[in-house]
C-alpha cells in the first residue's frame, strides 16, 4: 500500500457511478467516516493506480447475493 492520497476527480465518478448502480446509499455529509462511502473511498486512496483500478472492476462485478 502507499502512503494516502486525494483521488482524482475521474476515480471519485467512478466510485458514485458504482454506488449509483447498485443502489448502495451515498452518505452526503462528509463528516460521517463511518459511511460506507467515506470508508470505500478512504481505502481506494490508500491503492496504487493499478490497484484501484482492479478493486473498482471487482466492485463493479460484485453481486451479492442472498440466502
């Protein structure tokens, strides 16, 4: 991992389209670290580029599915 670093502008769209799609609730307060927004976000900074890239594919294909 590297040190933390601010994501660019296209990775953070990246993210919302990704929550937008899978109906997953975007906290709009950013004060709330604890939402799984904020803490999503909080560990994609913590990624190479490569590293983001491959999470935010997974995440893209990720299906949960219920028992």
């Amino acid at each position: 991992m590297r040190k933390s670093q601010k994501l660019k502008p296209d990775i953070i769209a990246r993210i919302i389209r990704i929550f937008d799609n899978k109906k997953w609730q975007i906290d709009n307060s950013t004060e709330s670290e604890l939402s799984l927004f904020n803490r999503y976000c909080k560990m994609i900074e913590n990624l190479s580029p490569v590293q983001q890239d491959l999470i935010l594919k997974l995440t893209e294909d990720y299906i949960r599915i219920r028992g």
